[in-house]
C-alpha cells in the first residue's frame, strides 16, 4: 500500500472517529450536562490513543514482514480503486502478519459492541460520576456511596425521596437519618432493611374491627322468629277463634268437629259466609314483629358488607349515597325477615284448612 492510500485511510478513519466522537459529545451533554459529556470525551480520546497505538504497531510488524520475505511486486497494476494494490510474493505469507493488521470493519465491530453494552465488564463508578448520578436523581448531595451489599431498591428510593427529588414532597419531607438511606415513609411501607430496635419502634398498621362473638340471644334469634309465629297462628286457630265465635253467638264452645268444619268451608269457597269470625291477626302479628325486630337491632346489629359491584362502587360514590345505599340494605334485611314470617304464616293457615277439608270427607 502505497503513503496516498496510507494517508487517505487514515483521514478517513479519524474523520469517521471524530464525527462519532462529536455525536456522543453532543448526546452526552443534552442528557447528562456537561460533566458527563467531559467524562465521554475522555474515554474517546484514550481509546483513539490506544487505538492509534495498535495500528502503528501492526503496521511496523507488517513492513518487517513485507522486508524480511522474498518475492517481487508489479508496478504495472495501479490506481485499483483509487489505490495502488500491492501483489505479494508467490509464497503465502504467514498467519501471523495477516492476523495482525487490523482491518476497520472489525474495529467498527468492536466498537459498536462496546458502544451497545455486550460482552463488557460492569463499569466502575468515580466519585464525580455518583455525584453527577445523585444530582440527576435528586438524592442529596452529601450521601455516601450506596453499599454493594446493602438493598439497591432501598439505594435508588433513598435517591428518589431526598430533598429535592421526584418524590420527597410525595413522600413526606426528608430522607431517613444519617446513615440511614430508608426514608420513613417506605419505612412504613416495609421497604428497607430495619434491625430489631427499629422493628420495636415501628408502630404496628391499623386492622380494621372484627365483629365479637354473638350472643346467645343473637343466635337463636331466627329460631325464636320461627316459634313466635307457629305459636301465633296455632292460638288462633285452636283458641281465640273458637272462643270468640261463641262468644258472638251465645252459645257454649263449639265441638271439635264444628270447628274444623268451619275451616273446611274456606276450601269450598262457597257463596254463603265462611263460618270464621274474623279477628284482629294483623295487629297481633305487627306486634310480635316489631317486639321481634328491637330485640334484633338492640342485640344482634346488622352489619351490612356489600360485595361484588356494589362493593368496589360505594367507596367512589359522592355523599350521602354510599349512606342511603347502606340503610335501605339494611331495611332490605329487617324487610326479608318480615317476609320469611309472613310466608310461615300463609303456610300455616293453608295447612289448616287443607287439614280440615281432608277431616271433613
């Protein structure tokens, strides 16, 4: 290769260099600020340095070889490509003198290896790149370096809530004591690694209520709905309103048979009168159920749990509606135990007349 060609390489490649060099400058310190862009310019320079240093080195090596190997060369074959092409000697040179030129595609390949991250080394901090990282986090600028061993997470949220950062407000004010890279806020949150003193200083999080154990009273008070209206309807039947429909006609207490033979009537449902006296049941049943229903509200409080979507959309409806929604919950409940009576007592007065009709064949 002849000085031209020598020369012509060699601008080019400090051109290519040189423009690379510039972009990272110019990307460094858009992103980073000024330090960092130093920094960058440094590491480029010294790798042109040793860069240069291997290329004069194999070049020497090379024209060594060139000398020491017989052979002739062609000077008729010029300006191939714009570069004189040199033809070696018949006998192959060695390995060692073409492994050690380097070519420019593997120094690019190179390069961009290191540029991208593959296959390098983790890098070692100086103390002026942890300041600059510091100042870009936010974290203060008197903290020590984080320690290897200690919890990165815990390093990085020390940074991101000092005085300054992204989240001091958020969080609450100031970072953790000196020494201490945990703010108390993530503290609270259980990040960081605390010792057994700070674990005792620690209060403990708020757990909601559970309900106590119900009473007894509470407990049997369905069972005791139950047997209040069997016992109101089989009064009635067997007692109030036999005794008042002799009461009305003046004569003695009616005989079994007349009685049930009364109440076989309301199955036939004949046009002339049912027989039945009529008696005042409904008051005597809304007494029982409001007697019922204080005894529930006094001892057993109904605690209403919405679930499902009902419970993921009370807690973001504006007052009064998550209140309202609550107590006609709640007056649903008192609502359903008075239909469960209800229906206990259709059944009954349903039986009795199915009961006496059957008798009465």
């Amino acid at each position: 290769m002849s000085d031209a060609a020598k020369a012509r390489a060699e601008a080019r490649k400090k051109a290519i260099l040189s423009g690379r060099t510039n972009r990272l400058a110019k990307l460094t310190s858009t992103a980073r600020g000024e330090e960092a862009a130093a920094a960058f310019i440094r590491e480029a320079q010294a790798q042109e340095k040793a860069q240069a240093l291997a290329q004069a080195q194999a070049e020497a090596q090379a024209q060594q070889n060139d000398l020491s190997l017989p052979g002739f060369r062609d000077t008729n074959l010029r300006d191939f490509v714009g570069e004189s092409t040199p033809i070696t000697s018949l006998t192959p040179s060695p390995g060692p003198s073409r492994a050690a030129t380097p070519s420019y595609a593997t120094d690019v390949s190179s390069h961009a290896r290191a540029d991208s991250g593959l296959d390098s080394p983790p890098p070692v901090w100086t103390p002026e790149q942890e300041a600059l990282l510091r100042r870009i986090m936010g974290g203060p600028p008197g903290a020590g370096s984080p320690d290897a061993n200690a919890d990165p997470l815990a390093a990085m949220m020390s940074m991101f809530s000092g005085p300054g950062g992204p989240l001091g407000d958020m969080l609450g004010g100031l970072g953790g004591r000196e020494g201490d890279r945990v703010p108390p806020a993530l503290k609270n949150l259980g990040l960081g690694v605390t010792g057994p003193e700070e674990m005792m200083n620690v209060p403990p999080m708020a757990q909601p209520p559970r309900p106590g154990p119900k009473s007894f009273l509470a407990r049997c008070l369905p069972l005791l709905h139950i047997i209040a209206t069997v016992a109101l309807c089989l009064w009635f039947v067997v007692f109030a309103e036999p005794s008042t429909y002799a009461a009305v006609r003046g004569d003695e207490l009616t005989a079994p048979s007349s009685i049930w033979g009364r109440w076989a009537v309301l199955a036939k449902r004949e046009s002339e009168s049912f027989g039945v006296h009529p008696m005042p049941f409904i008051l005597a049943f809304i007494t029982m159920q409001l007697v019922l229903h204080s005894l529930s509200v006094f001892y057993d409080p109904i605690v209403f749990e919405p679930t499902g979507i009902l419970g993921m959309v009370i807690p973001h409806l504006p007052q009064p509606f998550p209140s309202l929604i609550m107590h006609s919950m709640k007056y649903l409940k008192l609502g359903g135990a008075l239909l469960d009576d209800l229906s206990i007592v259709i059944f009954i007065f349903g039986a009795t007349v199915w009961l006496a009709s059957l008798s009465g064949r």
